[in-house]
C-alpha cells in the first residue's frame, strides 16, 4: 500500500495535469474496447470508462476559459445514457440518443481545450497535454456522428457491427483515420450524409496540425 506521503504529491500533480488524465484515459479505452465489447460486463466496464472519461473531460473544461456549467449540462445527460446502453445494448433509440448526447459534449471539449491551449502565449505541460487530448476528443465526437447517422440512415457506412461497442469501435477506427487523413480503413462512407461527415472531418484534422500545433510550436520556438 503507497504511503500517504507518496500519494498526495502524484494526486497534486494530477490535478495540475487534467489534459494528461483525459488523454490517458481515452488511449485506455482505445486499447481496452477490443478485449471488453463481447460481454455484458465487458460492456458494463467501458461504460465506466466512458463515465470516467466524460468526467475528466469535464475537469478540463473547468481549467479553461470556456464555460464549465455547459460541459455539465451536456455531460450529465451523456453519463445517464451511457448507463442506459450498457443496459440495453442492441436497442437502437437509446444509442442514437446517447450519440446526439455525447458528439456535441465532446466537441464543446474540444473547443474548450483549443480555447485554453490560444489562452496565453506560454506553453505548459498541461497544454502539450492538451493537444493530444483535443484531437482525441474530436475523433470521439465524430465517431458519436457516424453512429447516429448509421443508425438515422442504415447502410451509410460499411461494413460495421450491428450495434453496440463493436459498432462504437468500427465507427472510432473510422474516425481516428479520416482525421488523421492516413487512408488505412476498411470501413468505407458508402451514403451521401456519411461523406458530408467524413470531408468535414478530414477538414478539422487538416486545420487542427495547420492551426494548432504549428501555432504552439512556434510559441515554444519563440519563447526559447
């Protein structure tokens, strides 16, 4: 058992670092989604994990200028029907309800953190943190649009799973790849809306290296 003594120090800087919890704990779910999504109680535990994540999600926007009582008013419903679809996995109005929770919480993270990362001309750890934990959250958000718009519009995209946490997955590997713009999947857009997404998910993912990271690279060449 960790000494007190140890414990505090690592949860003060913990604290100080919300952006690093956030990304962790998305690149967690990132790895634990393949091993979890065949049982009820593996579907049972990545709701917890997406509990976790909505709520360090929240704890970011808290340390940014954005307004914290918008990431609660979106995010508590969000958790609610996160419960709901661990309980009913394969009824499809409640996991369309919980993607038209979840995407619009997850970009307001989004543009919270790029909020927080032009706040000032200096670059913390915090916010080199940041940039990770932003473009994770934008894939999370689409991915929460692909799945509503499968589900509004079957057969938009294929293939993917029928429903539940594999189809979370199948639409996440879709979205980390068309924001990265790599060209590797093998899930295609095949309907009109589905493309809609994609172009203007490639288009975030252009602007987010053009305008973010090169504009934080620049402010740490600057201040060296």
């Amino acid at each position: 058992m960790a000494h007190p003594s140890t414990v505090d120090p690592l949860l003060r800087r913990a604290a100080r670092h919300p952006s690093a919890l956030l990304l962790t704990a998305q690149l967690t779910a990132v790895v634990a989604y393949p091993f979890l999504d065949q049982t009820r109680v593996g579907a049972a535990v990545l709701g917890v994990i997406s509990m976790v994540a909505v709520g360090l999600a929240i704890a970011v926007v808290r340390s940014t200028p954005a307004l914290s009582v918008v990431a609660v008013a979106v995010g508590l419903p969000a958790v609610v029907m996160t419960l709901v679809e661990a309980a009913t996995p394969e009824t499809q109005w409640v996991a369309l309800v919980s993607a038209l929770l979840h995407a619009p919480f997850y970009f307001y993270v989004a543009y919270s953190t790029i909020k927080y990362l032009f706040h000032d001309d200096r670059v913390t750890t915090d916010e080199l943190y940041a940039i990770g934990a932003a473009f994770t959250v934008v894939a999370w958000g689409f991915a929460y649009l692909y799945v509503a718009v499968e589900i509004v519009f079957p057969g938009s995209i294929e293939p993917v799973a029928a429903s539940g946490a594999g189809r979370f997955f199948d639409m996440l590997f879709f979205s980390f790849t068309n924001l990265t713009s790599v060209g590797l999947s093998d899930i295609l857009p095949v309907g009109d809306h589905a493309r809609s997404l994609v172009i203007l998910e490639q288009v975030a993912g252009v602007l987010y290296v053009a305008m973010v990271i090169s504009r934080l690279v620049a402010m740490t060449v600057r201040n060296r």
